[in-house]
C-alpha cells in the first residue's frame, strides 16, 4: 500500500501546479491521517497475523462482480448528473454524506476491533 500510494503522489504531484498546493500545515494533517491508518493497519494485521481461518468458513475470494456492482453506479451517478441539465448539489450532498456515513462507520468498527476496546456485537 506504500508503494502504491508514493506512486500516487509522485504521479499526481508532477501534474500538479506548485502554485495551487496548500501549505505545509494542511499536508501534515494529511500525513498524520495516512500516519494513524498505517498504525491501525500494522495493529490489526499483528493481532490477526497468527489467527487459523476454522475449516468450515473457507476465505471470502475477491469478486469484481461485488466491486463493480458497488462501483458502477455511484460512478455513472457522479458522472451521469453533469449531462443533466439543472444544479443536483442537493444530490451530489446526500450521495457524500451517505457514502461518507458508510465510511466513517466502517472505520470506527474497524478501529474498535483493532484497539480491542470491547464487543460490538
């Protein structure tokens, strides 16, 4: 996730104008967002690292089929609405503000179960 993410930014960054960057102090931020989701990751493939997967639950495989059913529509609403004449900012808001509640509640449950802070179940 490194590598993938450095390639990002050097990618990104040469196309970028110098001019339009923020500051230091808003990239820091970001850093130190980048700083505690590596931590967390680092926690929770050490809590999880000597764990035995019981033999009648095999791994889930990872299905393009899942991911473009949950891609392509939000997609081909985000792209769809600048072809539709008329402002959509309200529908623009509600799809960040649902997606973003989605995100931030997998990330708290993701965080809980890493620090082992209790059940939530």
């Amino acid at each position: 996730m490194l590598g993938i993410l450095l390639a990002m930014y050097l990618a990104l960054g040469f196309g970028s104008r110098r001019e339009v960057l923020p500051g230091f102090g808003p990239q820091a931020i970001v850093w130190a967002i980048y700083a505690v989701l590596f931590g967390l990751l680092f926690l929770n493939l050490r809590k999880y690292s000597g764990t035995k997967i019981p033999r009648g639950l095999p791994p889930q495989p990872f299905s393009w089929r899942a991911f473009f059913f949950a891609v392509v529509p939000l997609t081909l609403v985000s792209a769809g609405l600048n072809f539709v004449p008329g402002n959509h900012v309200g529908l623009i808001w509600i799809q960040y503000w649902v997606f973003g509640t989605v995100g931030v509640v997998l990330f708290l449950y993701s965080a809980w179960d890493t620090l082992g802070l209790g059940s939530l179940d």
